[in-house]
C-alpha cells in the first residue's frame, strides 16, 4: 500500500491499481504538489463540509474519474447538487465497501456547514466524521478535523491501527497537547501530522510534535506535500 500526502487534511491511499482519496484540498492549497486534474482515484471520501475539505472534490470525482463520492448523507446530497452522478450517501458507524477497500465512518468532534456568503445562509451538512480505511489487511485512521474525546481510545482498542493522520493545527481543531493523548489512545504503528501550517493561524512545528511522540514511545512522521510513504501488507 502507497500513501501519498498531498497537503493540509489531504491524503490518497493507493492499493493495487486502485487508490481513494480523502478530503482533496487541492486548487486552493499553495504548498499542494499536484493539481486536481492529475489526480487519477476510484472514490472520493469527505469527511465534513468545509471548504478546505471538499473544494475539489466534484472535479476530482465527475470531470475527472466517474469516481463515487462517499460522505455522510447530507454532504453527498449537496455534492449532487454540485454535479456529482454517483455520491454514496453513509452514516457515523456503517461501512462503505468499495470494492477494492472498505470504509467505516467514525466520529470527529467539529462543525460541518457550507458557508453561501452570496445570500447569506449556511447550509447543514450533517455530523463530521473519520474514516478507518481498510485494505491489503492493514487499517489506516484519516481522524477527520477533530477536538479531542475519550471514544478515540475505543476506536484505537476495536480496531488496531497501522496509521493514523491526525490534526495538530489547533484553533479550529485539536492542537498538538491533546493531538498527543488522542495518539496515545489510537496506538498506530505510525502517526503522522496533518491540518496544520497551511495558514499562518494553524501554524505548528510538526518535527517537535513527532519527538513528543517518540517520548511517548510513539512512531511518528512528518509528510510534507507531495510525500510518499509504503506500508507492508500484513
């Protein structure tokens, strides 16, 4: 399995010929190493509504890939609306089976709402999530943009996770003090920090956060966009 990172809360997994990506930020991302129309997948995961989360996400899946949209189901309404012909619509605690992968929607502690600034509405966007991708026998954590809760040390003990991405940023999510207890509870082989430095108010020193990771006995990374790494199927 080959995990590409591709900037703030993006990453696309990569097993076999198929690959999936999750959240794509992309177009409005100035660190991003690849731009929408090159990103080549089998399904688009969204994790919550907001615009640094879903901005490609229609190109990507409609002009580009006749690739579903996965989502929760007010989200994947929305994109429809957008253009999106084949959204899967799905719900915190179901599985998605993609074929090639499996996707099971977990919680996040955040807000999800589409922000319309031309008439001044707000759209409800159903709850935000994470999502454990599964494939090749390994279990990969995207924690979605998250506040820290005690479920995450459930999620960790369910289901033994190879890789976590989580949010350091802090302001708009957990910041890296809780983002090191949610790590501890998730207890991945390796974590690797993301949502963080794309704006100057998320701005986080993430070779600091992976040697407090480290004290902890913990294995961390720091990817910086466009970065690749391997996993080994067990």
């Amino acid at each position: 399995m080959k995990i590409n990172y591709h900037g703030h809360a993006c990453i696309q997994i990569q097993t076999g010929d198929k690959s999936l990506i999750i959240d794509p930020f992309l177009s409005g991302n100035p660190a991003a190493k690849i731009k929408p129309e090159d990103i080549k997948v089998d399904a688009v995961l969204l994790t919550h509504a907001h615009m640094d989360h879903i901005l490609d996400a229609a190109p990507i899946a409609s002009a580009n890939n006749d690739a579903p949209v996965v989502s929760i189901v007010e989200l994947a309404s929305y994109m429809s609306w957008q253009g999106v012909k084949n959204t899967v619509g799905m719900n915190m605690g179901g599985t998605c089976d993609l074929g090639f992968a499996k996707a099971k929607m977990v919680q996040a502690f955040h807000s999800s709402g589409i922000v319309i600034e031309e008439t001044k509405q707000i759209l409800y966007a159903g709850m935000p999530a994470g999502f454990l991708v599964f494939a090749e026998g390994l279990t990969i954590l995207h924690a979605g943009d998250t506040s820290l809760f005690s479920d995450m040390k459930m999620i960790g003990e369910r289901h033994p996770i190879d890789v976590v991405f989580l949010p350091i940023g802090d302001f708009y999510t957990m910041g890296p003090e809780d983002a090191l207890q949610a790590a501890e509870w998730y207890n991945a082989k390796l974590t690797v920090p993301i949502h963080h430095s794309t704006f100057p108010g998320i701005k986080q020193d993430a070779e600091l956060f992976v040697k407090q990771l480290e004290a902890r006995g913990l294995k961390g990374k720091v990817m910086a966009p466009g970065d690749e790494i391997e996993i080994a199927s067990h």
